[in-house]
C-alpha cells in the first residue's frame, strides 16, 4: 500500500503535514489544503507545488 506525506516547509518549521496510507485524491488533498494548511498561512503566503495531478484541481487553483 502506498504511503503519502503532505506537508510544507516555512522558515525551518513544518506547518501543516497530514500522513495517508493508500492512494491520494484531489479530494483529500483539498481536504488537507482547507483544514490543515490555509488557516495557518499568514498574509502574502506562497505556496509551491509541482505539477502533480492533484494539484491541479480548482479548488486548489
């Protein structure tokens, strides 16, 4: 079974990770990004991401 990690980088901290073990979908990594990572971000926040198909849902855009 696959194993997934979601999480980011900001100066020198991790501020939102989330572990899954199986596939990962648009969905889910939608849920990641509204509940865990948005409501930490600080104003001007840059995200980065690869061109991963999940990220490229429109939520996410």
């Amino acid at each position: 079974m696959a194993r997934a990690k979601f999480s980011d980088a900001a100066r020198s901290k991790v501020l939102a990770s989330i572990n899954i073990y199986g596939s990962v979908g648009g969905v889910t990594f939608e849920g990641f990004i509204r509940k865990k990572l948005v409501p930490k971000l600080w104003n001007n926040a840059c995200v980065v991401m690869d061109n991963a198909k999940i990220h490229l849902g429109e939520m996410v855009k």
